[in-house]
C-alpha cells in the first residue's frame, strides 16, 4: 500500500487552497477505499459519511467514463449546487476533497 499524506502535507495543501479559494469551508483526504485520512472543517462522523458517498461516486463516474470514451482517466469533479459545490481530485495514493460555500 503507498504511504499516506502526511499531516504537515495535508495542513500545507489546505493552506494553499484556502489562500486561493476562500470559499472553501472544509477539505478531507480520502483513501482510495472510501475512509478518511485528514479532514479539515467537518466532525470525524460527517468526514466518514462524505468519504463513503464520494467513494460511490468515483467509482461509478469512473465507470461512466470507461464506458463513453475509453481509454480516459478521471482527473477531476465539479459538483455546483444552490449551497456551494465540491471538488474532487482523486490521486493514485488518496483523494483531494473540497466543499465550498457561495
């Protein structure tokens, strides 16, 4: 199994987006089996129901994806709702989650 990000990488990573995006109320890193690893803005609880959902959810879109064009990796999920939106970057050792406010 590769090693997890660490801590100080993680408070690093969020550092640098909520610098950018300040929209950005909350962060988590997920394993690639759908548990979280850090979070960031959210209880440990809401963190493990996230992580589950958008476990689901990669792995579904990633079949979508297959599907229509094959060949294609994902690399990136956008969600836009009335409330805010997440983000999902999911990497080869975790996934990159943000949740965002208007």
């Amino acid at each position: 199994m590769p090693a997890m990000p660490k801590r100080e990488i993680f408070e690093r990573i969020i550092q640098n987006i909520t610098s950018k995006f300040p929209d950005v109320y909350a962060a988590l890193f997920i394993s690639p089996e759908g548990f979280p690893i850090n979070t960031w803005g959210v209880t440990l609880e809401r963190a493990e129901e996230i992580s589950a959902l958008l476990s689901a959810l990669i792995g579904k879109t990633k079949e979508v994806i297959c599907q229509v064009e094959e060949g294609t990796e994902l690399q990136f999920i956008q969600i836009q709702t009335n409330k805010g939106g997440i983000r999902v970057a999911p990497q080869e050792e975790f996934i990159l989650v943000t949740l965002t406010g208007i």
